[in-house]
C-alpha cells in the first residue's frame, strides 16, 4: 500500500473500507491547496463536497445572532467537514477557514 491515498486510510470514516475502494475514492478526490486565513466554504452556501484534511487545520464557526463569529470546532489532519450538507442536501451549517 504505497500511493497517493494512503493518507485515506488514516480517515475514521474509510479506515474499515477494502483498498480497492480507497482507490477509487481517491480517484474522484481533488488535492487543494489553501493559504492561511482562506474561507473555504461559507455558512448557508449549498455544496456536495467533503473536505478531508490531508495536512494543516481549520476552524469551523457560525454567526452568532449578535454577529460575533463564534468557534464550534478546530480540524486537523485526517479529520473531515461538509459531510453534513453531503448527506442531509441542505446548505453549509458553518464557515471553515483555513489555519
């Protein structure tokens, strides 16, 4: 097992699924790149991508009522966002921006 998926087996989610199918995972997946303090995705912006993070971190925030930006999360390596707009086809719950 030495290929550019490797890291997608250090992920919770595709740690239990056979090697064939990181494979084929890995070959939809694209590889970005993003400089510090980038939004990535926007609170209330519709999307279907999942983010996994290969290296670096990210924080995942909400708007509160007052406007104040309020942390929910801080992400790292393996960890994975935009699941919940995958899968539910409503818009993005919080902003992710890159640390």
């Amino acid at each position: 097992m030495k290929s550019s998926s490797d890291f997608l087996y250090y992920v919770p989610i595709f740690s239990d699924l056979p090697e064939e199918t990181i494979e084929q995972i890995s070959q939809v997946g694209v590889k970005k790149s993003f400089k510090k303090d980038t939004i990535i995705l926007m609170e209330e912006d519709e999307s279907g991508a999942l983010f996994i993070i290969v290296k670096g971190k990210v924080k995942v925030t909400i708007t509160s009522n007052d406007g104040r930006e309020v942390i929910l999360n801080i992400l790292s390596e393996s960890d994975i966002f935009g699941e919940m707009a995958l899968l539910d086809g409503l818009t993005r719950s919080a902003t992710v921006t890159s640390l």
